[in-house]
C-alpha cells in the first residue's frame, strides 16, 4: 500500500522533510516551514499545507509546534526506507 500511497508529491514532501531533520536534545525535528518545504520540493504552499495535513492525518508525521516543527513517525522512516 504504501508505494500507492506515495506514487505522487507526498513522497517528495516526507523525503523533503526527512533529508532535512535536525537533532535537538536526541529527537530529530524538521524545522523548515511549509513555504520553504514548497519552495525545495517546487509545489505551492498551498499544496504542501493539504499534503501535510494529509501525512499527519494518516499517521506519517506529527506537528510539535503550532508553526512548524514536524517529526517523522515510525511508520515514516519504514516507508520511506521500502521506497528507497
């Protein structure tokens, strides 16, 4: 199910996210905003913000701020290793 899942942008924004992780107090986070995730992976923003809601909604991320901040799941790092 997953390659389906991420036969499209989706994956280009979770591995966006995941190359660009940052390690605070041995928690990766990804600190970019969603323009900046829009800018790197060429979408608009606005596309980005329903792909995010999406990968939160089914489980992929969580948001640890109310402007930004995203850690990957589990359930992310073993997608995106099968897709890679």
């Amino acid at each position: 199910m997953e390659i389906e899942y991420f036969g499209n942008d989706k994956y280009r924004v979770l591995a966006c996210m995941s190359d660009r992780q940052i390690s605070v107090k041995d928690v990766f986070i990804v600190k970019l905003s969603q323009q900046e995730i829009a800018d790197i992976v060429q979408l608009s923003k606005a596309k980005v913000n329903g792909i995010i809601s999406e990968l939160k909604s089914d489980g992929y991320i969580m948001q640890e701020s109310p402007r930004g901040k995203y850690t990957l799941t589990q359930k992310a790092v073993t997608a995106l290793a099968k897709i890679r």
